[in-house]
C-alpha cells in the first residue's frame, strides 16, 4: 500500500501486449537484453529516479507468470491486469490509481526499455509549467524531430513530399495531470468511438486539449522486430556505450559589504545567521544563493544574475534570493542539463560558518530538489589580509558540474 500525497507522479507501464513481430518465444517485454528483460529494464529507469513516487506495471493477465517470474522487489512497484487493447490496459491502469489521488501520470510503453532520468525531468519540468503565456500544460509528450526526407505512398508508388518541418515522430513516457487523462480515457470508452487513438496523447488532441513537447532521445528506441533486439544486445549492452555523457562548468562569486543598519542577522544559502551587522543588497545580499544562481546560468552561458534580475527594477527588492535559484535551475533544465554537484566556498573573518554549514547545505539542496551530497559547502578566511580580511564584507564563490 503507498501513501497518498500532493503532487505525486506515479509512471504506468504499459505492458500488456503479446509483441509477435518481435520473435522469441515470449512477448517481447520479457525477452532478454543484457542480463535483465525489456520491463525490467523500463521498471529499474522509473522506480531509481527520485521525482517518481511510483510505478505500476499493466500486464496482461495471462501472462503473469512470467512477470512473475524475473520480478522485482520494490516498495515503488506494483502491477495490474490490463484489457484487450492497449487503449483498455491504460484505461484500467488508470482506473485503478483513482484511490492513490496522485497529480501527474508519465503513460510509458514497455517496449522502450532505455528512457533517461533527464528525459523525464525534462516532460515534467514542462508539465504544468505556467510560461510562453499559458496558464496550464496538462499534456506534455517527447518527440523527434525527422531528419529524413518525408514522402506520402499509395499503391507502391509515391503521392508527394511533405514538410518535414512540421512532422515529429512521438515517443513515451507521455505526461498528463491524472485528472484530465483519466477522464478522457472513460469518456472515449464510453462513447465507443471508432476513432483509433494510437497513443494517449491522440485522446487529448480527439477531445481539443492542448499537447505540449519536449526533444525527445534517439536513444529512447521502440522494440518492435527481431532485429531491435539483436541491436541492443550486440551494440548497446556489449561493451560499447549508449552515449558519453556531456558536462558544463560554471562558476560564479558575488560580494556584499556590511552595514550597520541595526540587523542581527545575515542571510547565507537561505539561513539566517545571527550577526552585529546586516549586508548590502538590493534583495536580502544573500552571497551564497547569489553566487550559485551565477554559476547555473553561466554554466549554460546564459548571462549573469544581473541580466535576469537587475538592481535597477524595485521589483526584486527585498526579494528571497531562492527565487532566483529556482528560475535559473528552470532554465538549466529547459537546456536539458542535471546538476551533479555544487561547490561554494564563504569568505568571510565574522560570522562563524561551522555550526550553520549541514543547515545551508540542506536548504540549497531543498530550494534545487535535488541530494544533499550533491552540495558542498566550506568556509575560510583572507587571514586579515584585504577588505574581506578587516570586515567590512562577506564573499561567497560557487562552481557547478552539469551533465547533458
């Protein structure tokens, strides 16, 4: 039994499907690449990603002796029986999460075994996201954009080209607020239309909801023939990568002066720290937060923390210096970058850092919702040498690692 919660993300995989094209002697979720199945493969990339709550597998009932059989043991996992068509199995999958109350579902085929951790930040970092003017993303699928030349067939000869510009070809996982595609999928059943919705996100565009994107992976590849299965096993599993991750660095450093301006306390990584004078500063001069919002947006080359939030504008005076790391963390992640860790280095004589550092750590890595060791933080002096020697300031310098 899991806990419901606001906001929680459960993934469905659909894995009801008897998968004939794709040879063997099982249906194609169950055969083998490496040392595990296809759904395993599928269940390990959601249930080890920490923005799901929870996965629950559509099977097929028939089959579930060999679910069964190479099952895996998790608190995050559980499985259902599904229907005749793919379309009932997600249905009824759904159906059955009804009492679990969660926000979002990611719907995922069970035949794309090797989805990323980024690219399901990424369709969830767009759902739901209140930009370009839109109040609310309900629908959010990843796509491939065709390099190839495009051509429409009739009776093996060729009718014309078409744009292929404005022609994706969609993958899964799918994203949707629950409530919206639950109640889609009983109204189709209901209804019984003879329209074929050949993915959930086709209900959406039948029942006029807006479906949003995001780039897809060509490393996220639909099994469907023999062959596929040969590829995985003698490319991608044998040795040979998927593909080398890619890395950024930033680096930021921000000052602050002291003022006594009748303070007693200074704010750093969003913890205040008792002190006999306050900082300078357009926002609340938080140097560590500062320092780190440079790092993110240099790192991606995207300007400084003065372009995106000048001290001319009396709009972000006074403001909470986590505003501006949680918008310079959105833009990292519309770039398709994770952090991996975050480095910041104090410079100050006065306060003592010690005793607040784990507090600091621990606000930092709450505010980018991401693990605590993936921050550091330490503190040292300029030994009385300078400006940040006698006192009159508080510096902060931050580096960050990125991976694409």
């Amino acid at each position: 039994m899991i806990k419901s919660k606001k906001n929680s993300v459960i993934v469905l995989i659909v894995a009801g499907g008897v998968g004939v094209r794709s040879g063997g002697d099982v249906p194609k979720q169950y055969q083998m690449i490496g040392n595990d199945t296809v759904l395993n493969h599928n269940i390990k990339n959601f249930i080890n990603n920490n923005e799901i709550d929870h996965v629950r597998v559509v099977i097929n009932k028939n089959a579930e002796n060999l679910y069964l059989k190479d099952k895996i043991i998790s608190d995050k996992l559980d499985y259902v029986f599904g229907g005749k068509e793919r379309k009932d199995s997600v249905r009824l999958g759904l159906q059955s999460l009804e009492g679990l109350s969660p926000e979002k579902v990611l719907i995922h085929d069970a035949a794309r075994p090797f989805v990323s951790d980024n690219l399901i930040s990424r369709i969830l970092n767009e759902l739901n996201s209140e930009e370009d003017e839109v109040d609310n993303k309900n629908a959010v699928i990843p796509v491939i954009k065709m390099v190839d030349t495009i051509k429409q067939t009739h009776q093996n000869k060729i009718e014309k080209t078409l744009d292929r510009e404005k022609i994706v070809a969609v993958q899964t996982p799918q994203a949707f607020t629950f409530d919206l595609i639950n109640d889609f999928h009983k109204r189709a059943d209901s209804e019984n239309s003879d329209v074929i919705f050949t993915d959930d996100a086709s209900i959406c565009e039948y029942y006029g909801e807006d479906v949003f994107f995001v780039d897809g992976e060509n490393e996220n590849i639909k099994i469907t023939y023999e062959n596929d299965i040969k590829h995985f096993n003698n490319i991608l599993l044998e040795g040979k990568p998927k593909q080398m991750s890619k890395f950024r660095i930033g680096s930021g450093f921000d000052v602050h002066s002291f003022c006594d301006d009748g303070s007693d306390s200074i704010i750093l990584g969003g913890v205040e720290i008792p002190h006999d004078k306050g900082l300078l500063g357009h926002s609340d001069a938080d140097v560590v937060l500062h320092s780190i919002v440079d790092a993110m947006l240099g790192a991606v080359a995207e300007g400084d923390i003065g372009q995106h939030f000048p001290p001319s504008d009396d709009k972000w005076k006074d403001v909470d210096s986590s505003v501006f790391v949680k918008y310079a963390d959105s833009i990292i992640k519309k770039k398709g970058a994770e952090i991996e860790n975050i480095d910041v280095t104090i410079i100050c004589e006065k306060p003592k850092i010690s005793e607040f550092r784990e507090k600091i750590r621990e606000n930092v890595a709450d505010i980018l919702s991401i693990e605590i060791d993936k921050v550091s933080i330490k503190a040292t002096t300029t030994e009385k040498q300078g400006f940040l020697g006698r006192g009159e300031a508080i510096a902060a310098q931050a580096s960050i690692l990125l991976s694409l």
